[in-house]
C-alpha cells in the first residue's frame, strides 16, 4: 500500500534521522577515541587525501583498486584537517561519514517502511530492528564502505518500490542513477544493476501487454546509468594504470589478496563446498536465522494480495546477497561477515510486507518476534571470532588491543621521520600498506608514494632520485619496495630499524639508503 506523504510523515522522518544520528555519532566517536578503526576505512580515506595532500596531488590518485565514491565523498571535506588534523591523522572524517552514510540510510529505510506499514508505532519498531541491529550499529560508526553502500541500495529499493506501486516511468530514472551510485561504492552492486534491469524489463512487459519496445525503453532507462558507470571506470583504469578492473588483477586487488590468503581462509572456513556451505550457513543463521521463513511467508502473502512491491526489496538486497555467497562458496571471497549485512534491512522489510496493514494481530507479533530473534544470535556471532574475524576486532578485549597498538606503532614511524625534518621525496613506500604512517604524519611531501607519477621510476633506483629511506612493511606479500629491493627474502635488520608491536612482532623496518 501507498501512504501520502504529509509534513506529521516528515516531522516524524526528521525525528528519527536526529535520534539515529546522534547514536551513530557516539558509536563514531567511541571508535575513533579506542583507535579502532579498520585500515579498510583508513585507506578509504587515504586514497582520498593523497588527491589533495601529497607530493604529486592529483585526482586519479585515489586509485583504480577499489571502487571511488566512499572516497570521492571525503575530499571535500579534506581541507579542514588544516584546522583538525584529527581529521586525517586519526581518521576521524572516515568515521564521521560512515555515521552520517548510515544515519540517512535509516531515514530513507523509515520512509519506505511508511509506506508499507499504516501503524505509526510498528513504522518506528520495524526501523529500529534495523537502525539498532547490531551490525548496523557497528559498521555506522566504523567508517568501512557498508554504509555508503548500503545508503545507495536504499535508494534503489525506495525508487524500485515507488515505480512498482505508482507505474510511473519517470520513477525509473532515480533507480538507474543510484544503481549506478551503488556500483561507485561496491563491486558487488553488478549484481542488482543485472536483476532490477531485469525485473523492470519483465514487469514493462507484461503490464503493457507485451509490448517489447515499451519494455526495451525502460531497460534503458534503468540500466544505462550503471552501465555507464562500469564502462567509463574500467576505461578511466585502463588508460590511467593500464588495468581495466584492477581489482581482479592487479597485485593489490581482491583476487590477488583472497588468493595469498587462501591457506588462512581455508583454515577457518573449509577449503570445500559442503564446509563453506555450512560456514556460510552458520553466518546468515547468526546474521538473521528466520529470514528464508520471512521470505516464503512474505511472498506468499504478496502473492495473495498481488502486491508487486515486495519485490523491491527482494531484487535489489537480495541479489547482492546471492553475488556474495556465489563469490564465498566458489573460493574467490574472504567471507567476512559484513557482505552479509544486506540481509539485516531485507529481513525487517519482509516483515513490514507481511505486517502491511497490521489487522492480523497474531501475525503481526509473530512477524516482529521472527525479525527481533537476530539480536541473541547476533550476540552470540559477534563472539565468535572464527565467523566473526573482523568483527573481534571492535567487540573482544584482544581484538581492540592489537588493533589500537596498530595505531600506535604508525603513529611512532610517522612521528620519528617527521622529528628528521626531511626533505620532499626522501622516504619511498608502498601505500597499499603504510597509509596510516601517512595519514598520521605531519608532512606529508616526504614520502614518495604508490600514486605518485614517478614511484615506479623511484623503486628501480632509489639512489638517482634522492631517497634517504624506505619503509617496508614487515609482511606485506605484493609491497612494491619490498620485492625491488630484496625480493622474497626476509629483510636484513643490519641496516633497518624495526618498528615492533606489543607481542614483538616487526610492523615496520625503516631502512637507510644508500644501503
């Protein structure tokens, strides 16, 4: 059903996008004061500011490895860390926007639940399922790309949902462009681009009595946006680093990383299908253990009132579900727990499809019973380190200490080169690992770095272009400076000074040329 919109509907909008706002920005801040935050969300960030603050400032250095806008969105904002320089240093501004990403994503999420649900009290009690799910919670305050994503899937959802119930096609122009953003925050959004082009290309079809060129024109319309998207990055890498998905295959890409990693992945999840499986069950058990009851009931419910809206929901956050678990059961992904996180809003909004109305009291409360039951087994996922790797991270005592000493150690190394006063390009490293001593240091000119134009140049001969040092990270697999200069053997400490963390393992060794 549709509600009309009216100013009691955006006053209470409103309402909910300041409470959920403030909570994120406590979750935001208590992240940043422990020095959790992931490198993911660091690097983001990096990428950003090496467009802005570096040696060789320009805009492609925000890198073809990962996908942009979680970046593109921060550079705005960079010239305030000359104010707060907590901003970058610290990675506060990564943080800040993950909050207010996942804060608007809970005000667009709340309007379509308003126009599902007609109760006001079950409209708030099905946003807070998610609003307050702890994986929400989590990935609101920590500044990885989740909530950017995850606000462009919103986006999606509300346009396809609106087209599917109002038929109207200029409706189809906003799903086409945030299909597009999707694709600017995640790889995984090819997917949706495929289904809901799909979809809307089906369902032309058929409500215009099978006309093809009617349904070939809102195909267009839906899926240019996206597929522009895709063609015009591949062909920006292409001439820029020569890769037209960098991810697949250059040394720093996914496939690169999940395929050194294989051994460790295997070790926790299983190295066949039926031991994935089984992993994988385990997570969306813990993640949403009745969401395949919710989805039969809800489609058949849909099926019985002939209400096409149920499907907004369950093409858009669903097929990013299925390209996950495809990518985690055939050995090409690391299986964290957040490529997951689209079936936390789906499940709440299968629930608000077979709620709808709210006349069924005994459905109604079995409904939000089956959403609320995630939070016990939440609890227990989050405790268990081998289904939640990155997650023990933030939520186990260990976890927070080994990644807060990170901080520290990247605040030492840029702390001791800054105390040098080195001159511009004095210092050579590969930023694929050392962002944090970057965004941590006061000058950030004297590194010579992966973007810079003339890195490569710099690596095969560091002597000629007046390198002091090189910061070589202690076990990273593809660290360009690394492999130039002492290819797969360890790292000689005659001439390096080893950065160690609090067990004594060695993070950094600074060493100086001429060797």
């Amino acid at each position: 059903m549709t509600l009309v919109d009216t100013p009691v509907k955006t006053r209470k909008i409103n309402v909910v996008v300041l409470v959920t706002g403030i909570l994120y920005l406590g979750i935001a801040i208590w992240f940043w004061r422990n020095h959790l935050m992931p490198g993911d969300s660091s690097s983001r960030l990096a990428n950003a500011y090496y467009t802005i603050f570096s040696r060789d400032p320009h805009l492609a250095a925000i890198g073809f490895v990962w996908n942009p806008l979680p970046s593109l969105l921060l550079i705005p904002f960079l010239p305030l860390t000359l104010l707060f320089p907590a901003l970058t240093q610290e990675s506060l501004l990564a943080v800040l926007a993950s909050a207010a990403l996942m804060t608007a994503t809970v005000g667009l999420f709340h309007s379509v639940i308003q126009r599902i649900v007609a109760n006001r009290a079950l409209q708030i009690a099905l946003t807070a399922a998610f609003a307050l799910h702890p994986m929400t919670l989590l990935y609101a305050g920590n500044g990885m790309s989740e909530a950017c994503f995850l606000f462009t899937l919103m986006l999606a959802v509300r346009s396809l949902h609106l087209w599917l119930v109002e038929k109207r096609v200029e409706q189809l122009v906003p799903l086409g462009l945030a299909l597009a953003l999707s694709y600017g925050a995640r790889y995984e959004a090819l997917a949706p681009l495929a289904a809901v082009t799909a979809l809307v290309t089906a369902i032309t079809w058929w409500r215009s009595g099978r006309n093809g060129a009617l349904a070939r024109t809102d195909a267009v319309i839906v899926g240019l946006p996206g597929l522009l998207a895709v063609a015009l990055w591949a062909l920006a890498s292409k001439i820029i680093v020569g890769q037209w998905f960098a991810t697949f295959s250059s040394e720093y890409g996914n496939s690169a990383q999940v395929s050194t990693s294989a051994a460790d992945i295997d070790s926790v999840t299983g190295d066949d299908l039926g031991s994935r499986l089984a992993y994988w069950g385990h997570q969306m058990t813990g993640l949403a253990p009745f969401a395949a009851i919710l989805l039969v009931a809800a489609l058949a419910f849909a099926w019985h009132r002939r209400d096409l809206a149920i499907l907004a929901p369950i093409t858009v956050l669903g097929s990013v579900l299925a390209f996950d678990a495809m990518a985690f059961l055939s050995g090409t992904s690391f299986g964290w727990l957040r490529f997951h996180i689209a079936v936390v809003p789906l499940t709440v909004l299968l629930a608000a499809h077979l709620i709808a109305d709210a006349r069924q009291r005994f459905i109604t409360a079995a409904s939000l019973v089956l959403v609320l039951a995630a939070y016990p087994t939440m609890f227990s996922i989050l405790s268990d380190s081998n289904l939640s790797r990155e997650e023990a991270q933030w939520v186990s005592e260990s976890g927070r200490f080994n990644t807060s000493d990170l901080h520290r150690i990247n605040t030492q190394v840029a702390a001791d080169l800054d105390s040098m006063n080195l001159p511009d390009g004095s210092v050579l490293t590969d930023v694929a690992y050392a962002f944090g001593v970057v965004l941590a240091s006061d000058n950030p000119d004297q590194f010579v770095i992966t973007p810079d134009r003339d890195f490569a140049a710099a690596v095969a001969d560091p002597t000629a272009h007046n390198i002091q040092y090189l910061l070589i990270s202690a076990d990273g697999s593809a660290d360009a400076v690394r492999l130039a200069r002492y290819g797969p053997t360890p790292v000689p400490l005659d001439n390096a000074t080893p950065y160690r963390d609090a067990q004594g393992g060695v993070e950094w060794f600074l060493v100086k040329t001429p060797f």
